[in-house]
C-alpha cells in the first residue's frame, strides 16, 4: 500500500474487551475484523470533505506552485485529484487481528507521512470519537452475528 494505519485491537483498551468478548463466544473474528475495516474506509473517507485529519485539524493549503500545476478535471479538494485517491481507500486483513485501511497510490504516503509539516495532510488514523464508533460497532455486529 501508498499509505496505510495499522489498527492492532490490543492497542485500543475497550475495543480489544469487546474483541475478546466475541471471540470467548466462539465468533469469526476475520468477518468482524472486515466489518471494522469498512467502519474505517468510512471514517477516512468522511475527512476529505471537510479536509481535516483524524483530530480535526484542517489540512495545510496546497502550495501555490502545486495549485497552478493541478489538472483540470480536479474537483478542487486539496487531495482530491480526480477523486482516485479517496476511491482506492480499502481494507485488508492482516493475520488473525489485525485490519490494515490504506491506499495503493504511491503518492499517499507524502501527505500522510510529509516530512515537511507544511505538506502534511495526514488522513489515516483515528480519534477518540472514530475508536467509541468503533466499540458501537463491534457490539452491534455481536448482536447481528452472536446468537
């Protein structure tokens, strides 16, 4: 992938509760673990309108250089460029618990990962609100799945 957040449920306190819950009940943790996945390709793809990161930050402006250079048929978001990138969002199971949201465009990870904190637009990840979605969604999928 260009760019991607790792999102390991041990990492996150309530959600890996919730996660052990299920499993406790003998529940298939990669269909969870897809389901939270697409919880998070919606997350990220929410910050595009509003151009903010996963903190609410707004995104640095494009350059004045980069402005001139963008191609017509942009719809003018700071990364939307033919809306490619916003598309290519998807998630991935890695190993038994651990989902992978990203992108394959390459040029993903010098907005997410910029060295420069001025072309730093960082678009994967999660906040408090995006993880507490998350925990509602983990028990809703337990009362749809879990008899």
């Amino acid at each position: 992938m260009g760019a991607a957040v790792e999102i390991k449920l041990q990492e996150i306190d309530k959600l890996a509760q919730k996660l052990n819950a299920f499993v406790l009940s003998g529940g298939d943790k990669s269909r969870l673990l897809s389901s939270l996945g697409e919880v998070i390709v919606g997350q990220t793809q929410e910050r595009f309108g509003p151009e903010i990161d996963p903190q609410g930050d707004r995104w640095h402006e494009l350059t004045e250089r980069y402005k001139k250079r963008k191609i017509e048929d942009s719809r003018g978001g700071i990364l939307d460029r033919g809306g490619l990138m916003l598309q290519s969002i998807e998630p991935q199971l890695q190993g038994s618990d651990t989902v992978l949201v990203g992108t394959p465009m390459e040029y993903a990870i010098y907005h997410q990962d910029a060295k420069n904190e001025k072309r730093r637009r960082e678009f994967l990840g999660y906040s408090t609100d995006n993880i507490a979605e998350l925990e509602d969604a983990v028990d809703e999928f337990m009362k749809e799945h879990v008899a």
